[in-house]
C-alpha cells in the first residue's frame, strides 16, 4: 500500500512512500504504459495458456509445455521474498495485492502468475533448444551445452527484459548491490541478482528435459522413483501401453516390459496427478533454495545500506 508524502520526500515530485516509510524511487511512480502488464500480459498469458491445454487434450496427455508451465506458475508466491532480498520494488501503479509476510516485498502486482506461467516455460524452452544445438554441432551433453551456452542466454535475456524494464520504470532496484546501470526511471544491476540467475532455470532446465524426450521418464521423476511406480500395474494404463514380444499369444494381454512403460503418458490418472505434484514440489524448493534463501540472506547479513556493495 502506498500514500502520498510530499512532505516525507521533499526532493521527489508527487512523492510516494511505502507503509514503513521509504520513498518510491521516483522513476517508477510514473511508468511507462503500465496497462502492457496490468492487462495485455494476462489475456496474452491467458491465451498462450489456453493453447497449451488444448493441445494436451488433443493429444490425451500432458505435454511438456503444460507441465513446466504449471510447475512454473506454482512458484510465484515465492517471488514476494525474492523481490525484497534483491532490493526490487514494483511501480505502485500496478494492480497489486498487499502481503504482509515477513521478508515480503512491499507491492507485488497481480500479473505475477500468468507472468510466471510463460515466462519460465520460454526461458527454458530456449535453453534447451541451444542445448540442443551445442549437442548437434559439437557433441556436447546436455548439461554441458546448459553451462556453456545459458550463461550468454541468460545474461542476454536479463538485458533485455530487466533493462527495458528498468527503463519503463515497471520495477527498479533500489538501492541495487553491486554495479547497476541508471537505465532512467529504474536501476538494473549487473552482477546481483544475475549470478543467481544461471542456476534455478539451468537446474530445472536440466532436470525436466528437453521438449522433444517428454515421451521418457525424465531426471524429476526419477528422482521421486516414478519410474518405478510406473512399471506397476495398478500405475499404467495397459490401453496405452504397446503390446511388446512377450506378449502372451493369443490371450490378448500384453505383457507390459520395462521400456514400455517408460513413456509418463502411460500412467493413469492417479500417477498423473502425482507427477503434476511431484513437478510443483521439485520447482518450488528449488526455487527457494537457489533463490530466495540466498537473496534474503544476503540483504539480512548486509542491510539495506552497506559499504560493501
């Protein structure tokens, strides 16, 4: 929640202060079309969305897009105490919801979630396919090619969003650690949050897989043993499971083999709704881990105001 405070920031025109006090970095008082992502973000998010779980009806199974895309969504309540480590502000003008956990960010807007929804899924989408690329031209593994070639993504990625950003006053860090550049109406630092940013989408990246292997159990699932759930009768639909060689003849009841229940479109209702939660947990403690526990602790070790960054 904000209130004007002419008096409390004499030198900001048509000042604003947050509920503790601290003046709105002016630049961000007056952004630049806000309505871009107060309105057109959710009905394009919406309509990407939308796309997505049609097509996963089509093809009567969940898709790898839908399924990052949900995992993804689900960690946005995590960006509130990320957002007050890093020092990141939101422009008041913004459609917001007031949190008044501890270690939250005072305004986090209500775009947030369609935001997380497509924002993710793209960044690893496009990961994975230079992955890929690294993988085809010089024989690379797929996390070799992630480590190699994310780093220039990722920072390449971050100029543009956060930069254009900064400079649309949608969102500034203030004050920011480490060098930043004045892009105008925001701060856009170059060094923190940025060397986080080459871990959670990486790891992540990584863990799921490229798009093109969604027929495979991938590194998650194993990780939750879903591999081994899925050879189990009761977890597999034998319907969508093709007959292999040791099908008994002429019974008409195949004898599902271990390869051939390794496709997570197999498994049955039940098995899917686990795998959905099995994706949310891995995304939202990794994203607690690699993000928001060092953010907070950095800005509760350094302060607000240090001489150290």
């Amino acid at each position: 929640m904000t209130v004007l405070a002419l008096e409390a920031c004499p030198d900001i025109a048509d000042a604003v202060v947050w509920d503790d006090g601290r003046c709105v970095p002016a630049g961000i008082t007056r952004p630049f079309a806000p309505w871009l992502l107060d309105y057109a973000l959710p009905v394009i998010a919406a309509v990407v969305v939308f796309l997505m779980v049609r097509t996963a009806v089509r093809q009567k199974k969940l898709t790898w897009m839908l399924m990052i895309s949900v995992a993804s969504a689900s960690t946005w309540w995590l960006e509130a105490f990320g957002d007050w480590g890093q020092h990141l502000s939101y422009s008041p003008v913004f459609n917001h919801y007031v949190l008044t956990w501890t270690y939250t960010a005072p305004h986090n807007s209500l775009w947030m979630p369609l935001m997380y929804a497509v924002y993710w899924v793209a960044h690893a989408w496009a990961i994975l396919k230079l992955a890929e690329w690294g993988n085809r031209r010089f024989g690379w593994s797929l996390g070799r090619g992630i480590v190699f070639l994310s780093v220039p993504l990722t920072f390449v990625w971050n100029l543009v969003i956060e930069g254009f950003a900064a400079w649309a006053g949608w969102w500034t860090y203030d004050p920011g650690i480490g060098p930043v550049l004045d892009m105008g109406r925001g701060n856009w630092p170059l060094l923190w949050p940025m060397l986080l940013m080459f871990g959670w989408i990486n790891l992540v990246s990584w863990m799921v897989g490229p798009p093109d292997e969604a027929n495979r159990v991938n590194r998650l699932e194993r990780l939750f043993r879903l591999d081994s759930l899925l050879q189990r009768p009761r977890w597999h639909d034998a319907e969508r499971v093709s007959p292999g060689e040791d099908a008994r003849a002429g019974s008409g009841v195949a004898v599902s083999t271990r390869a051939e229940v390794l496709d997570p479109a197999a498994g049955t209702v039940a098995f899917q709704v686990l795998r959905v939660l099995c994706w949310i947990v891995f995304f939202n403690v990794t994203f607690m881990l690699t993000l928001d526990i060092p953010l907070v602790a950095l800005r509760l070790i350094s302060g607000w105001d240090t001489p150290f960054f």
